[in-house]
C-alpha cells in the first residue's frame, strides 16, 4: 500500500524539488495599539496545503503512529532514507503521521519537514515502495 498513484507521487517529489517555491511564509509577531500580542504562526502556500490533504485521504495516516515510533528512530532525513521497503512500510507511515497531525502542536512542523527534505525522503521511499510493489520489477 503506497497510497499515491506514481504519477501523483512524481508530481509531488518535483514540487518539494523546487528550491525557488516559497513553501511557507511566517506572520504575526506584533503587538497592537490596544497591546494585545499576536504570537507568529506559518502560512503555507496552496501546494503545501493540497499536498497534506491528499496525505490525509491517502490511506496512509496511521492512527498508532507514536507506537509505531516507539520501535526506532526514524524522525531525521537520514534515518528515513535508510528504511528498507516494503520492511520498514509502517514506520514509514508513522512518520509520515507524525510530521503531518503534530503541526497542530508545533506550529512550523511542516516547514521544518520540507526544509530538512523529511517530506521529500518520504516520498522518495513512496516511490521505491510503489515501483517494487508492480509485477517483474
């Protein structure tokens, strides 16, 4: 279970690509006349929105992914290029989870996923899962 198409996954790997796309801009951070502080939180970009929608309705999102966590580190670009497919497929989708529910609780998660290629491994991984998935590859 990959969860994208390939085409949908080439798609995505050549927008997270993109170096000259401004994935996120941060706002906020100012304080009124009246003194009431907004604190900054991140606006991301349409693409960066659509591509966590379709991430939800993939099939891929796990409900036990901090569990699935639990049995190895897997959070740094490093140690998901290093995952062994179709192996390694849960905890893949675990971190997957995990980067894409905790942007409620760390505002920025996102950003620091597509800054640090994290959503980039991850769909490299996708993609070597969906092309060792077909039939005489």
């Amino acid at each position: 279970m990959v969860g994208f198409q390939e085409q949908e996954l080439q798609d995505w790997i050549r927008y997270f690509e993109n170096k000259n796309t401004s994935f996120c801009t941060w706002t906020g951070g100012t304080q009124s006349e009246e003194g009431v502080i907004t604190m900054p939180y991140p606006v991301y970009d349409a693409g960066v929105q659509r591509f966590i929608a379709a991430v939800s309705g993939s099939g891929l999102m796990m409900k036990d992914y901090l569990q699935q966590l639990e049995k190895g580190d897997a959070l740094a670009p490093e140690a998901i290029s290093g995952l062994e497919m179709p192996r390694d497929m849960e905890l893949l989708r675990a971190v997957l989870t995990y980067f894409v529910r905790q942007e409620r609780f760390c505002d920025g998660l996102w950003e620091k996923a597509i800054r640090e290629g994290i959503f980039l491994s991850i769909l490299y991984k996708l993609r070597e899962a969906e092309r060792g998935s077909r039939p005489g590859t």
